[in-house]
C-alpha cells in the first residue's frame, strides 16, 4: 500500500512549490520511488519538477474515442486502448514518475477527466511507495475521492489573515466532507523574519492538526522560480530545504511507508 501525501490551500501561496519540494525531499531521503500526481487542470507541477508532460489525462478520453472510431483490432477493448493511453501519459524520471490531470479536450466536464486520473491511480498506485498529489485550489479533487482516503493532508497558507481564514474554511469543509485523512499539517510559506503569527498558531489549537510547519521566504528558491529551473536544486542549507526535512522526519513518513508495505 502507498503513502499518500495530499496538498491543497488557496491559490496563489505556493502549493505547487510545497508540492514538488516535497516529492524531491522525499526521494533526497531515499523514499524513492515516488509518484507525483497533477490535479490541478492549470498543470505545472512537470515545470517545478524539471520535466515536460507532453499527453495528459485530459486528452485521453478524446484519443481513445478517435481509435475506437475508426475501428479496434480484434479481441481488443475500449478499456484497454483507455489503458494504453493513460500508460503513455506517464512522465518516467530516474527517482519519480509523474501523471497529470491537464484540462479536458473537447466537449464535456472536469468529471471525465476526474474519473480517468482516479482509474490511473488506481491502477499504477501500488507500484510506489509513496504518492504525493498536487491538488487546485480548494477540496474539489479529493472531494471527487480520486483518493479514498490519504495518510497526511497538507492545508498551505501564506501568513496573512485571509489566508490563515481560508485554511480554516477548509478544514471545516474536509470535516463536512468527511474526507479521511490520518495526519493534518498546516504549512505557513512565505514566512519573514518575525517568524510564524501567533493566528497560525491558534489555527493550529482550533483545527487539531499535528503539525505547523513554516517555510521562511527564500532568496534561493525565488531564483530557481525566475529562471524556470527545477527546484531539486535549493541548496540542502537553505532553511525551506532544513524545515521540511525535520517536518518529515517528525511526521515519521519513512516508517509509516514501510509499515504500509508490510
């Protein structure tokens, strides 16, 4: 069974960042292999990781239905051209794969697409260890359950109030949802100098999550994002690099994995 590790929050305060950092500390770790999943239909996750997703899941549904009209080989399915498809849309890398939603292809919703990203994972899911999924903004995808439940959700704020407030709002609607998670961090990026705010800090009392992690505004890391390069390359002494390896150590990922496994 995977370790499966989910991060969403408002838009805008570096869930992507968090997301791919995440993937690369793991695997810095030896936590490899892992697999990084691209819910957000704005994808970008391939560009923070250093690689190019040139098929996503999105067009999937529209390749198959061309095969299939033009005919399919005999004794082969539908399902299994869908197979094939969703196999070839796997972006492979040395320590990491990855598969991304992207946005539907014609005429339809983000349902279809949705539904084939949930068959995916499904499907490939067992082969690694750990699954680290980048979600858009808000709840939609995990409310959609493209995973039954996840062993740490990951709610990502900036440290300002209205950012604080939508974490809030969000881990209320996960407990409206009743979408099951094991362990709740809270991860404040952007923190400057004066250190974490003491309303995160309250947030974390009132929401009973098990961790609060703060992520210090990063000189190095900003470079990474403005020449588009992959950000594997932080430095191992940068501070974001220094307190998302002790947030995972605490939350002890590497035993929860090979617990799973067992």
């Amino acid at each position: 069974m995977s370790y499966t590790i989910a991060i969403t929050g408002k838009g805008g305060v570096g869930k992507t960042t968090v997301a791919s950092l995440i993937v690369t500390r793991l695997i810095a770790r030896g936590c490899a292999p892992v697999l990084a999943v691209d819910a957000d239909p704005n994808s970008c996750l391939d560009a923070a990781l250093g690689l190019e997703v040139k098929k996503t899941i999105g067009a999937v549904r529209e390749e198959a239905r061309e095969i299939a009209g033009r005919g399919l080989p005999a004794g082969v399915s539908k399902r299994e051209v869908l197979e094939l498809r969703i196999a070839e849309s796997l972006v492979e890398a040395e320590d990491f794969d990855l598969i991304a939603m992207g946005r539907p292809e014609g005429p339809g919703c983000y349902c279809y697409a949705n539904n084939v990203l949930k068959q995916a994972i499904a499907q490939i899911a067992g082969s690694y260890p750990y699954v680290v999924l980048d979600n858009e903004a808000g709840l939609e995808n995990l409310s959609r359950r493209i995973l039954s439940a996840v062993d740490l959700l990951v709610l990502v704020t900036d440290p300002s109030k209205r950012g604080l407030d939508t974490v809030q709002r969000l881990y209320d609607l996960a407990v409206e949802m009743e979408i099951r998670h094991d362990r709740l961090a809270i991860v404040v990026n952007h923190v400057r100098r004066g250190g974490i705010p003491d309303a995160a800090s309250a947030l974390k009392e009132k929401t009973g999550a098990d961790f609060l992690v703060a992520l210090p505004e990063s000189e190095a890391l900003a470079n990474l994002g403005e020449r588009g390069e992959r950000l594997a390359w932080l430095p191992e002494d940068d501070p974001v690099v220094e307190n998302l390896d002790r947030f995972l150590a605490e939350a002890a990922v590497e035993g929860k994995a090979m617990r799973a496994a067992r």
